[in-house]
C-alpha cells in the first residue's frame, strides 16, 4: 500500500521540508528539549524523518552469555516505511551498536533511517544501500561478545533526551531533534511560522536591507529570528 498519501506520511514530509535547527528552535518555544548534535550522518547529507522504533543496548557480560548475537533483529523487524530506528547505547564509541547487515535488513523493509547513540560501523554499505545512519562515530569492533539488546520498544536515552516509540524524529547535518508524538502538530506549525519569518528577513538582508533593522522590524513584529 502507498504510503504518500496517509496523515503519517504527510505528517513525515512536512517536518522534513524543515532543519533541524528550525525545529529546536520551535522545541524551545513549546517549552521542549531542544536538539543535540553529535549525531552526525555517516555519510553524505541525508535528512530523515521518522517515527522512533526504539533499542536499548547494554555490555555483555558472563551472565548473558550466548544472548548478545541477535541485537536490534526484534526492532527492524517491527519497523516500517514510516520509521527510524533509535539505538541507545550510552554513547559508547569503542564499539558498533549498528553494521552492515543491519543495513541491509532496514533497508529492506525500507525503515528511513537509523540514529545510534554509539558507534557504527560498515558505512560502504549502507551508502550503497542509499540507507542513512546517524552516529556519533564510526569503528571497526563488532557488537558479537561486546553488547546484547536490554529492550525494545520502550522508552530510551538518547544523549540527554528520552525518546518515546512513535515519537518524530528528525535527523540531518545538523544533528538530531525529538518530538513527543502527541506534540508534534503544536511543534511543526510553530516550526514552520519561524521558518517563514526567518525567510523574509533573509530576503530583507539579500534585498540590501541592514542586518539590524531587519531583526529590529522582526522584533516589533514579535518574530525575532534565530539565526
């Protein structure tokens, strides 16, 4: 079934007519955490926006032993074309908390994307797979021994933000923003007043109009911009 038409579709594609920045920016005004950054795209310039299927890792330890092959196969199987994978992992660099084959088996259920709060690894692949991965670094070691999925599903950590299932979220060069679900109409037409009047003082200031009378005229207006 097509996806282009339904309320989550159109919901997805007007956040990703937006950046990051507008959206923290619109986070801020809700009274929300804003974005953090980071989390940068592993390769190219990619922006994704999706509804968060959540992972947490954890050390594997004696006790789990035999328990850690199989991390992340519960989520990507429960993800879709509407969704991105959240993988919590502390922040860990020293290990990949996402490869290649992971990749592969997102791409094929064609998930948008992933956002790890650790390291990833085999970035050749999901480039060629045109399938994005948002990380905080990237490095050989592999999860097999090291890590074993704690849950799926259930809220998460990534960096200072809790991220809820079914959450926005939005990714792009210039980090990671997360919207509760039940705020995210507030949140995107608050984003999108802010992009509109950020566009016109970019047109008053290309126009040949004095950086600071355009923000001054953006003041009285009551539309400071951000930037």
């Amino acid at each position: 079934m097509s996806t282009a038409t339904t309320p989550e579709a159109t919901l997805l594609t007007q956040f990703t007519a937006l950046d990051t920045a507008t959206v923290s920016d619109a986070l801020d005004a809700c009274g929300l955490p804003p974005g953090q950054g980071g989390l940068r795209p592993m390769w190219g310039r990619p922006r994704v926006a999706g509804f968060a299927v959540t992972v947490e890792l954890e050390p594997l330890t004696d006790e789990h032993t035999g328990t850690g092959a199989h991390i992340h196969t519960d989520a990507i199987a429960a993800a879709g074309p509407y969704d991105v994978v959240v993988v919590a992992n502390g922040g860990r660099t020293d290990v990949s908390s996402w490869g290649g084959i992971l990749s592969v088996g997102a791409s094929v259920r064609s998930v948008r994307g992933v956002v790890t709060d650790g390291a990833c690894r085999d970035v050749g692949q999901a480039r060629q797979l045109g399938f994005p991965v948002f990380a905080r670094a990237q490095v050989p070691a592999t999860a097999r021994g090291r890590l074993r999925q704690r849950a799926t599903g259930e809220p998460v950590a990534l960096g200072a933000v809790t991220v809820h299932p079914g959450d926005v979220v939005l990714a792009d060069e210039g980090g990671v923003v997360v919207v509760p679900r039940e705020r995210a109409p507030q949140v995107l037409e608050t984003a999108r007043r802010l992009a509109e009047r950020e566009a016109a003082i970019e047109a008053d200031v290309r126009a040949g109009v004095p950086l600071p009378r355009a923000m001054r005229d953006a003041r009285l207006a009551g539309t400071e911009g951000t930037r």
